[in-house]
C-alpha cells in the first residue's frame, strides 16, 4: 500500500478565514478588480526574462504568492484534496474510475462519503491519481504531494514533470484564450509545471514528459523548452492579466457541466440553461468563498453554518431569508432579487420532506430515467485529438432519494462495479491496472473493444474469482479476505466452485444530489396546486423506474421504483396516491356539507335572534 504524505491545510469551514498576511488577502471595500501587470516567476522564485535563451514555465504558486497566501488557497474546497484531514460536507460527484474491459466502476472520494472508496484504499498513489483524473483536475494537494519511498517511479517522473500547482488563472482569467483543453493535454503529456503557461496563451512547450527517461534533468538539458509569446511582455518584462474576482460561469462549466443524453448531439441545442444564469446571475454570485477558497455549496444548514451574513445564500435562503441571520436585510426575502414565492395551495408539510430541487431542478421526472454525463466523470469539453467519447461509467438521473436531511431531492446515480475482497463486510476494490494484470486472460473478451459495458457471464466470474483467491496469501493473524466481484447491488462470491449472489446494502448504488439546472416556476412539479405532477398512481415521481445497472446478465433488465430509494412502503406510496382519485369528490362533498351546516346554523342563529326579538317586544 502506497504511504500517502500529509499536506498541511489551512481552515476547514468559511467561518475560518486566514489573517490578512499579505496584500492580495483583503479587500479595502473598492468593489473593482485590481489591475494586474505583473512579474512573471518560475518555480524556483527568478523573474522570466523575456530576452533570456532558456525560458522556464511560469509558477503561480510563485507569482501569485507574491500577493496571496498560497496556502490558505490550497486549504479550499477545490484544492485539498487528498490531504489527511478534510471536511466531508454535504455529499458531492465523486471521481470515478471506470474501465469497459475489466467491467469497473469505482466512485472515488477522499472526503469519507459513504459508498466511495479514498484514493489510498485503492492503493493509488498522488503520481497515479494525477494519471487517472488529471484533465479536470485544477492543481494542488495530489499536484503536490512529495513521492514516498516505496513510490520510486513517481519521485523519478516527478522530477521531469514539475510540481501539478494550484491553476488560479483557470478560474480568475478572463481572457478568452485561457483554455482549459489545453491545461488537460499537458495533463496527459505529464507536462505538470507547464499546465499555468500553456493553458492561458502565454507561450508553448516543445516536448513531452512521458516520453523522457527517468534520468532526464529538466535544468540541464533542452529536450523540452518553454517557448513564450514576446508580444506578452511589455518593456520591463512585466505581463498584464484580464483577473476578475468572481471567475465567469463559462470557467465553471469546463468541470460542472451535465449532458443529458436524451438531448445530446443534434438536439444539445434544444436545452434551456439554468434560470438564473438566464437571468444574468452567475454562479460566483451564489458560490462564493473569501480568501481561504472554502466556497459555499448552496446547503443552508452546514456550508454556510456560523456565517450568518450569507446564510441565504441557498433556494430557501435567497428566496425566503432567514429569520437567524444578523444583517436585518438578510433576514428578508429577495436577495440578489429573487421573487418571493406563495406556494399557494401547497401544504407546509412539503417543506418540512421535500428540499426545493425536488420540485424546481434538474429534468421533469419521466417514466423512466435517462443516462447522463458529468464533465469531470467523462472527461467533457477536451478537443482535437485528445478528445473522448466515454460512456462508462452509466450515471442515471433524476432519481428521487432521501438525503442525509432527511429531505427528498432529485440525483445522480450509479451502481459501483469492481473486483476486489471483503472482510469484516468491508470491501476493498482493485483497480482495472491491478485486476488485468491478476486476471485480465481470463475476463477478456473476443468482441473487438467496445466504449460500454461488455457482457460477464457468471462462468466467467467464477474462473476469475477463483483465479484471484489463488494468489492471496494467506495472513499471519486473522482470515484470509474473501475475494468478490460487486455489481447491480449484489456480491458474487465463490461457494465451493460454484457462484453465489446476494444482495447487499454496501454494494449498493452511490447517489449525488442534484442543483441546477434550475427550471423556473412555471415548470416546476404541482404548480397552480397540481398535486397530481407526484399525487398519482402512475406519477414517474414514486413510481418512475430505475434500471439496475450491471454488466451481469445484462439481457435480464432489472428495474426498481423511485419510492424504493425514498424510505417510503411502497404500499402506502401507492395507497396515498390512489387516494387523489377520489380527492376532487371528497372535496366537494366537503363543500356541500360545509353548505348544510352553515345553513342549518344560519337556520338556528336566524330563530335565536328572531326569539329574542320577540322577548324584547313583549318587555317594551
């Protein structure tokens, strides 16, 4: 098992802000953007010199450590992973490992989510995370980490490649040739300390560091140069950057974008964005962090808990305030303009079980779900040649799951796929690298390579399993670990020579939820007091199917309800629903029942006051 490094980090949650240390840190209360002119620093700290032979990349680390507290930065939300000690938070897309030919999909977290598995329990090392999941991955942490004694290979190809450092200029450049394809082509390359100089137009690099030997020395030889745009720098060697404080949405899609494949191709066009991005708020204006990067994630009860100025920065928050907050403002509904909504006719019970996504984000519920995919899970947005069609790994969405507030909102889902062992029902997967090279001969398939699930046969699993419980040894304490193959929610494991297959909650499916795109309100579920958009027998809401994803027989489709990930019996599910059929009759009934009495008391109040007006004659 690899050793994994301990990277120092800076606060844990928005409330802990760093000390102002240095000039870029704070915020004088001048709402426009500093002009940058800056000077240009290579990662060993010397200025780049426009008129030098030999050019180095530059270093943001360097450069934009100058003015900003590097690491305060590499303690938020985007950048430390990978760390010994992070916050979970609310859970989030994982990284997924996913391989057609060895049938994996692994969703990868380190932040402690259950149902991911941590880099580490997969023996991955920083050097082969970067490998796997460099082309969306913005630098720091992983980029980092110091290659531990028993990685030999990664302190040797570390050096070529140089340090993978934060990118701030991925989010805070605003040039339109900032691209982050090109930062992912370095990525592939291994070209690390070249990412920052390629990616924002400031010059090329000539080579590629996969392809040196392990004795290359970057400082000595030229088989990989730096070469710069001249026309970049002015007389005194200094560059001018188009910094913005709040990165535009366009920086944010390049990792947080969603394709659904019912409209994907000739039909992308055919998609409506978010209808706040519509309305010309950017996704900075909601997700807003201070000089320590711990972004605010839109949940009003943990991403913004203790900082009450922003605590509506969230759909309830924004468009209904919060009565705990201390400005007197936020306390009010409307902020940034959002529209108060009545919800007239809608019973309060449904704020108290649904979170606001439910009803508001992400693709009407259909009668069954649809495939999807995500930028950073398949590789979306890279051009030319290095381009990608991924369709592994399968994520569905919307599926309607109770989170951890005990609320229903719509998500992303897959079923994690893997070989690997279990003990003590805990299961650690082998990655696709280790499992070829353990069993690869004999889970190979005849069909030519195919960018989807290739069929596995349970034959199949059970000559690999028992290939793969040969070559465990056996442990000086305890007991040997089972060997397993998980997929579609169930354990294969061997019984003798034959397969066996059960059903197991930790082999279960790995959900996300879902915010955006957000839909106005006139496209929102039970608007105008529509209770039956959810309230029927056949609503895609409790009642929409699920496939069972799996590549194990995979012509025997499975299929489950939405109300079997929402904690509900079915049963009652179904019976509450049935009971809106009769509701429209039950109301009217109630209204003319509600006529007789009024009459037959309007009858008595009207006899009341005719008696006492009679007594009162009879006195006079």
């Amino acid at each position: 098992m690899t050793a994994w490094p301990v990277l120092a980090l800076a606060a844990e949650t928005v409330a802990e802000a760093p000390a102002v240390e240095k000039l870029g840190d704070g915020n004088d209360g001048n709402r426009s953007t500093p002009v940058h002119v800056i000077e240009l620093l290579d990662e060993k700290g010397d200025a780049i010199k426009v008129d030098e032979t030999r050019m180095n990349p530059v270093s943001l680390k360097q450069t934009c450590g100058k003015c900003h507290t590097y690491e305060a930065i590499a303690g938020g939300w985007h950048f430390h992973a990978g760390s010994g000690k992070i916050p979970g938070g609310r859970v989030g897309e994982p990284w997924v490992l996913a391989d057609s030919e060895t049938r994996t999909q692994i969703p990868i977290s380190d932040r402690r989510w259950a149902g991911t598995y941590s880099p580490a329990e997969l023996g991955i090392s920083a050097w082969q995370f970067l490998q796997y999941f460099g082309s969306h991955y913005p630098g720091g942490a992983y980029g980092e980490a110091e290659a531990s004694a028993d990685d030999p290979v990664a302190g040797l190809r570390g050096g070529i490649s140089g340090k993978f450092e934060i990118n701030c200029l991925a989010c805070h450049n605003a040039d339109s040739n900032q691209n982050p394809s090109d930062a992912a082509l370095q990525a592939a390359r291994q070209n690390y300390r070249w990412i920052a100089t390629v990616s924002s137009g400031l010059g090329l690099v000539k080579g590629t560091a996969s392809e040196l030997d392990d004795l290359y020395d970057p400082w000595t030889e030229s088989k990989i140069k730096c070469v710069y745009d001249k026309g970049r720098f002015n007389s005194e060697d200094k560059v001018a950057f188009n910094i913005v404080r709040q990165p535009p949405a366009n920086r944010c899609y390049f990792c947080h974008s969603t394709q659904d494949m019912e409209t994907a191709g000739d039909k992308e066009w055919t998609r409506d964005q978010d209808v706040h991005l519509a309305a010309g708020l950017t996704c900075a204006d909601c997700h807003r962090n201070a000089a320590n990067h711990m972004i605010s994630r839109g949940d009003q009860s943990k991403s913004n808990a203790g900082i009450g100025s922003i605590s509506t920065l969230s759909c309830r928050g924004c468009h209904l305030g919060d009565e705990t907050a201390d400005a007197q403002a936020t306390r009010k509904a409307g902020r940034l303009g959002a529209p108060r909504p009545l919800h007239a006719g809608i019973p309060t019970v449904h704020f108290n079980k649904l979170a606001c996504t439910a009803c508001h984000s992400g693709p009407m519920p259909a009668e069954s779900t649809t495939l999807a995919r995500t930028a950073r899970i398949h590789k979306l947005g890279l051009h030319g040649k290095h381009a990608v069609n991924m369709k592994l790994p399968h994520v569905q969405w919307p599926v309607f799951v109770r989170g951890e507030d005990d609320k229903l909102a719509p998500h992303k889902m897959m079923w994690p796929s893997f070989w690997g062992t279990c003990k003590d029902g805990k299961f650690t997967p082998m990655t696709p690298k280790a499992v070829k090279e353990a069993i690869g001969a004999l889970i190979k398939s005849e069909q030519p390579r195919v960018n989807d699930w290739i069929p596995l046969s349970t034959e199949t699993i059970a000559t690999a399993l028992t290939a793969l419980s040969a070559q465990i040894e056996e442990p000086k304490e305890g007991a040997k670990p089972e060997v397993v193959y998980v997929a579609g929610g169930k354990v294969y494991q061997l019984s003798g020579e034959q397969v066996i297959e059960t059903e197991d909650p930790a082999a279960g499916p790995y959900s996300w939820p879902i915010a955006h795109d957000v839909r106005p309100a006139a496209q929102s579920l039970g608007r105008d007091g529509n209770c039956r958009d959810c309230h029927s027998t056949t609503s895609p809401f409790f009642f929409g199917t699920v496939t069972v994803d799996s590549p194990v027989k995979p012509d025997e489709v499975q299929l489950r309800k939405q109300v079997s990930f929402q904690t509900i019996s079915p049963m009652f599910a179904k019976a509450f629903a049935f009971s809106f059929v009769f509701r429209p009759y039950m109301k009217i009934t109630v209204i003319l029942c509600c006529a007789v009495v009024g009459a037959v008391v309007l009858a008595f109040v009207l006899k009341a006051l005719g008696w006492f007006s009679h007594t009162a004659a009879e006195e006079e």
